[in-house]
C-alpha cells in the first residue's frame, strides 16, 4: 500500500494511504483532496486533476502518453514534473511518493 505525501494549494501537507492499482486522482479524491475536481472523471480530457511531482519521483512514474502531455502542456501552469493524477496508477514502487496540487486555471 503505497502511502503519498500531497502538498495542498495552502501549502497544507498530509499523508494518504492508497490502494495499488488505483489512480493517484482516485486516491485523492478517496481521501478528500477537494483541491483535485477531476471533471472528466479521469478520461484524460481536462486538466483539472493536475499535480507536480516533487523530490525526484517524476522518473518513476514512467513517461506521459500522448494525450496527457498535450493537456499539461497546454496549461498555464505547466511545469516540468506535471502530470494529470488520472493517468498515474499506484504501485507498491511509489511508496513515498510526494505530489503538489497545481493551481486551477482561471
């Protein structure tokens, strides 16, 4: 069960415990993140599940698909260790993972 760290827009940090095999935006969701919308319930057709990944986890998650790496492109807030939280499932191996909700666009 690989337990996240997730950094808030507030700058909040907490802890979550998440199930292997599920989406990180699932696991968020589960454990309140109000901060992740995910609109389009994870089909990779919006942005609003949108999160960076910090200390060094982004190589572990594995590359962006196609459709993933236009829309954080596209975003005002775009950086490097975006991902949308829909297209990564959890594995034992993200043990300590470490996330940051990105700002919504507006």
């Amino acid at each position: 069960m690989p337990r996240i760290q997730v950094t808030e827009l507030n700058g909040e940090v907490q802890w979550i415990d998440a199930d292997e095999g599920i989406t990180l935006m699932e696991a968020l969701k589960n454990a309140g993140c109000d901060e992740i919308e995910a609109i389009c319930g994870g089909a990779c057709s919006c942005s609003t599940c949108h999160v960076y990944v910090l200390a060094g986890g982004f190589a572990a998650l594995g590359g962006r698909n196609e459709g993933e790496q236009l829309l954080v492109e596209e975003s005002a807030h775009y950086q490097d260790n975006s991902r949308l939280s829909c297209q990564v499932v959890l594995t034992a191996s993200m043990d300590h993972l470490h996330v940051a909700v990105a700002p919504m666009e507006g």
